[in-house]
C-alpha cells in the first residue's frame, strides 16, 4: 500500500504513525508474510533433512552392493585356481585338437604340472615326452569355468606331439 513493503518506516520524520496508510493492515500483512516465509524455512530444512538421509541411505547402499560384489569377486577367483599358461594356438586334427582344447584356454594343470610345481615350459615338454600313448588329465578355465579334458600325446602328420 503505497510504497510501503516489508522493510519501509512506518512513522513519520518526527516519529508520527504515518497517516497515509492503514497500519494495521500493514502490519498484519507483514506478520502474516514472516510467517508464512519461517513456515517456508521450516519445510525446506525437512527436505533438506530428508535429502540428506536419502542420499546417505543411497551411499551406504552403493558401499555394500561395492563391497559385497567385491567380496564376491573375491571368492570367485579363489575357487578358480590360478592359471599358469595360456592357449595361442591349436592345429586342428592334432592330439590336442581331438581332446578338446581350444585357442585362449588357461591351463590350470597339466599331468603332474599345476600352478604350485610350475617353473618353465618345460615342464610340460618333459610331461608330454613322458607320457606319449597315455592319456594325461588336463584342467583348463574356458570362459571362467573350470573344464577337464582328457589329452592323449602322440605322433601325428603335424610337429610335436601335441599339435
């Protein structure tokens, strides 16, 4: 009402009401705005309450679903033993294409060599020179699943006795 807001004077210069305005409607217009604005405070601070226990809860859940999906993992790769060659190449119609084995197959163990007694390649030449027309018990992951194969050295029209 005629200029006067929220923050103007409501006396004169000499310290007068003013008599241009309603003071009472002035000033119960006024109450009811800071009213209204501490309600309006009130409930932003519960949202903001709210959020934070919203994004909190949140956050604890992301942490367990991280921590369980770790340990998870974690198990995994224990139950799956460590692999200590790799598959590049198969030819096929050699003695280890008819057993099974496939190109990016881990060989886990092979005969008597496993991860625990492996130290070079040659470990398994000295194998398959030892057990050429025997079958040899053969574990591979393949697709992170643990398979066994039963390979059987010997001479074919290819190098080697393996292929």
């Amino acid at each position: 009402q005629k200029g006067v807001g929220m923050d103007e004077p409501l006396v004169d210069i000499e310290g007068f009401p003013r008599d241009d305005i309603d003071l009472y409607q002035v000033r119960t217009a006024r109450h009811k705005i800071i009213c209204l604005q501490n309600d309006h405070k009130a409930l932003m601070k519960q949202v903001e309450e709210a959020l934070h226990q919203l994004h909190a809860r949140e956050k604890e859940k992301h942490a367990r679903d991280e921590a369980e999906a770790l340990a998870e993992a974690m198990s995994q790769a224990q139950r799956m033993p460590q692999a200590f060659a790799k598959v590049n190449a198969v030819t096929p119609g050699s003695p280890a294409n008819i057993s099974g084995l496939q190109v990016d197959d881990e060989i886990v163990e092979f005969g008597s060599v496993n991860t625990n007694n492996f130290q070079s390649l040659q470990n398994i030449a000295t194998v398959v020179q030892h057990s050429e027309g025997r079958s040899l018990s053969v574990t591979v992951i393949r697709s992170g699943k643990k398979v066994h194969l039963g390979l059987t050295p010997k001479r074919w029209a290819g190098k080697g006795l393996l292929g």
